[in-house]
C-alpha cells in the first residue's frame, strides 16, 4: 500500500490539521484523565510539526456524546495535559467549526497549537456529512491522520475531510501501525505464532479466519476457548459459550487441524470473584464441574504455549487468557505476557486487555509494537480494508507529486 507521509511534506508555515486519537479515559467528572497514554502516541507527530515550523490544528473525538455537546467530554482536560507534556500553551477552540473558529485558526503563527472541540459534538462527524467534512478542510491547508485508533471509522475526520484538502499524509504513529500490522500479513518471518484470546468467537472470527490461513499455529484462550471445546462434546459446566457458534467453532477445528491449539487444563471457580474456590481440571478426565466455569488456562496449557512462543519469529496477540483483572485468574494472561516479551521474534501486541496484560506484567518495553487502536487492529488483521487509511491511499494516487517514505510493500 502507497501513501503520502507527514516526513514528504513541507510543512513550514502551514496550517495543518492533524487528526489525532485523543480519545482517552476520564474520571465521571470529566475532568480527570485516568491514562494519557494516547495523548502520549501523538507527541511524536506533534513535535515534528511544531519543529518544521507548522501552524497546528488537532482534531480527536472523545467518547460518545450522540452529536450534541456534552460538558463531561469536553476536550479541554485533554487541551490543559497536552501542554503540560509539550511545556507550552495549547489553545482550546469553543467548537471544531464555524467563525470563531475559523478566526482562531487563522490567527495562529508557526509553532502554536489550536485544538478543536470534540468533534463528534455534531452528527455530521460520524454520518460523514460532506459539509462537515468541508468545513474541517477549510481550517488548513494540509491534513495529517495520526489517528490508527479510528481509522476504521469512515468519518468526516477520517476519511470525508481528504476530498476536501490539496494535501493528505499519515503521521508518524499512523505510519508505524501500518508497516508493523503489514509485516503481520505480508510474508511474516517464520515461524508465525498467532495468540487469540477473549470472549467471543463472534467478536474475531473473521481474525482467526484470517491467522488461521497466514500462520504455523494459533492459540487459543479466554472465554471463546469454550465454545470450541463445547462443539467437540466435552462439558463446559457453566462457561461461557455461545451455543448458536457451535457449528462455526467446529467448522474452524475441521479446518485448522493442528495448527489451532486449544488449552489443555482449565482453572475453574464456582464465581467471579477474587475470593472465590478455585481448582485446576484437564476438561476430559477431570471435567468442568457444573455450575463452575471456566476463569483462565492451566499450568499445563502455559508451558504449552510458553514452548510454541519460543519457537516464533513473528508472533501477534489480541485478546486475554482469562479474567486476567481479578487475581485469581491472572496468572495465565501474565505469563503469556512474559513469554512475548522473552522471545526473539518480532512481537505485535493488538492494544485492548492484551495491552493492559503487557503492562501489568512489566515487559512493554521488550515488545516491539503495540498497537494504540484495538478496534482498528482487529479490522486490519482481519484483512479488511480501513476507511482511514483507504482514504489517504486515494489520496496518493490523484496526487501526483512524488513521495517516498509512506510506501508498504
């Protein structure tokens, strides 16, 4: 895939409106930031704005406000932390359209910082309206998405704005979530170990569809390991299953053969809770009690995996091996972590739990991708296309100016 990047373009004295997922958690009150790591993602592309002289307008919806303004996801708490990290003032619009803030636009010089109101504050940003869309544009002179983490959104932020703007290009972070999930599809080194974990079958059946064609072995684990173990007549006591997915698990074990790997011993509990009995059972001889369920993997399934993860050279993980934020049930998820972090493959962690998983175990600095978008990774290993990044690809082939750096092969 060919796309423009921030680094092609001369940006010294422009207005740029740079797309950025500053999305973040918020206490209630929505004032108090609980995780800046996204506002963190975008400093990089931030920085290398302010020093080629750009004039900055970000843009980032925060939470769900239905297209009406909403006080508690108001982006001024983001506005007052992202200054604080660039050791500068950034300036706060009353809106992400409109005069007033046409008029703070325009007023800005090189090396000032305008963010826009949230953007989802109107309708016109998630139904991709065409004149919300144009009014974004008409803020800058060039546009830059940053944001990987809605770039399977086809919004007028992600996607309508580049018809509208002379320019388009990926910022750094978009770039670098492009070439790592690439490498994920595109002639991976072997061996490929592929880890999928979570609830619901439903939720990455199009994932597994599309690991189970690209890599050596997939393991499985959390909740969605049961409804496999269900469609091969064990008992499951009272595990999660979806029964409806019965015969697509089934299809899928048919079809992997043994290149699907599902757990070997199970840690159950009569409840989820951190004080709650547990034992360890093997699922056949030792079956899931009924009325226990089914919380993590076992010893036995963590030395499993621990051996398949050494012998990757590519390995990609989205998704926990258990209720991995109660105690109790943690120990598989961490150790899968550490696992990751040990070996020497190129690792790609697909954001969400399995990102919080990496943190908790302390290992984030030996993986070398973390995706900040799990919604948005999902969908690009899935092999599905993102309107985001379609769209700056569009863009590329009706520009033609060359470019160099945003190219994947």
């Amino acid at each position: 895939m060919s796309y423009r990047s921030i680094r092609d373009l001369d940006l010294r004295g422009k207005r740029v409106l740079l797309r950025v997922d500053f999305n973040v958690p918020l206490e209630a009150d929505g004032r108090t930031i609980t995780s800046d790591a996204r506002i963190r993602a975008a400093l990089p592309t931030v920085r290398a704005s302010l020093d080629a002289g750009a004039m900055l307008v970000l843009a980032s919806h925060l939470g769900r406000p239905q297209g009406k303004p909403t006080p508690k996801m108001s982006l001024m708490p983001i506005a007052e932390r992202l200054g604080e990290l660039l050791g500068k003032n950034v300036a706060m619009a009353s809106d992400c359209i409109g005069g007033e803030v046409v008029q703070q636009a325009q007023s800005l010089t090189p090396g000032d910082v305008l963010l826009l109101e949230n953007l989802r504050f109107h309708a016109g940003e998630e139904k991709n309206d065409p004149e919300f869309a144009r009014a974004l544009a008409g803020l800058c002179g060039i546009y830059v998405n940053d944001a990987f983490g809605a770039a399977h959104r086809s919004h007028a932020s992600t996607a309508g704005i580049v018809e509208h703007v002379s320019e388009a290009a990926a910022g750094l972070l978009m770039e670098r979530e492009i070439k790592y999930l690439s490498m994920a599809l595109r002639e991976p080194a072997r061996p490929y170990i592929s880890i999928i974990g979570g609830a619901k079958v439903s939720g990455k059946i199009d994932v597994i569809r599309n690991l189970l064609e690209i890599s050596d072995r997939v393991l499985i684990g959390g909740a969605m390991t049961y409804t496999f173990l269900k469609s091969r007549g064990l008992p499951v006591g009272d595990s999660l299953v979806e029964d409806e997915k019965l015969d697509l698990a089934a299809g899928l074990l048919a079809a992997a053969g043994d290149r699907l790997l599902l757990p070997l011993d199970h840690v159950v509990a009569p409840d989820l809770a951190a004080d709650a009995p547990t034992r360890t059972v093997d699922g056949a001889g030792q079956p899931i009690p009924d009325r226990w369920r089914a919380l993590d993997i076992g010893p036995k399934t963590i030395a499993a995996y621990r051996d398949e993860i050494a012998k990757g050279r590519m390995i990609v993980w989205n998704g926990p091996m258990g209720a991995f934020e109660i105690e109790p049930f943690a120990r598989g998820t961490i150790e899968v972590a550490k696992a990751v972090a040990a070996s020497k493959a190129t690792s790609i962690i697909g954001g969400g739990d399995s990102e919080k998983a990496i943190q908790i175990a302390g290992v984030a600095d030996s993986i070398t991708h973390i995706s900040s978008g799990g919604g948005a990774s999902l969908e690009f290993l899935a092999g599905k296309t993102l309107p985001g990044v379609e769209a700056l690809e569009t863009s590329a082939r009706s520009n033609r100016r060359s470019f160099s750096h945003g190219t994947v092969a």
